[in-house]
C-alpha cells in the first residue's frame, strides 16, 4: 500500500517512513495500554517528535482508524488471492491460516 496526502499526493519517502514508524509505534502501544495512550507517547515510541505526528495523524483516533484500515485492506487481499485458488479447500485454508498469522 503506498501512502499518500489527504489530497493524494505521494508522499516524500521521509514522510512515509515517518508515518509507517508511527504505525508500527501505534500497534505496539496500542497492544500494551489500550487507548488510554497518547499521540505524544506513540510519537516517543516511535522515536520521533510529537509534532511529525500531528502532521500526520490529527489525534490517537485518527492513528487508530489507520490502522484498522490497514488491517482491512490485507485481510481483503488475503480473501481475493485466496478466491482465486484452483482448488477451493486450499483457498479457504490459506485464507484462515492467513487471517489467524494477522
């Protein structure tokens, strides 16, 4: 997925690596203290300033809709790869094992 401006624009490789940081960031504190966590402490986490972070993501809602988002986008991939499997058992089996590995 490549990540792109709200007026859909690419990009700078910089600011998507920042975003993709704060992603990751945000799943992994998002996983130990629910959203109870701040835009700030997902910022640190990710080791970058909090204001890289608010130009990215308005609030911790923002981030987390993102990232469900993401999640969404690969589970649709996951189930169009796997419809187009020759054999259905197979698709319906990779589809599963794939969802639970998510």
């Amino acid at each position: 997925m490549t990540a792109e401006r709200s007026d859909s624009r690419p990009l700078r490789k910089d600011a998507a690596r920042n975003r993709a940081l704060l992603l990751d960031a945000a799943r992994e504190v998002f996983a130990e203290r629910g959203l109870e966590a701040s835009l700030d402490d997902i910022a640190r986490h990710a080791g970058l300033g909090v204001g890289t972070a608010y130009r990215h993501f308005s609030n911790k809602y923002e981030l987390a809709q993102a990232i469900f988002a993401e999640a969404i986008d690969a589970v649709v991939e996951l189930a169009e790869r796997a419809s187009s499997a020759a054999d259905p058992w197979v698709g319906i089996v990779s589809f599963l094992q794939g969802t639970a590995e998510m």
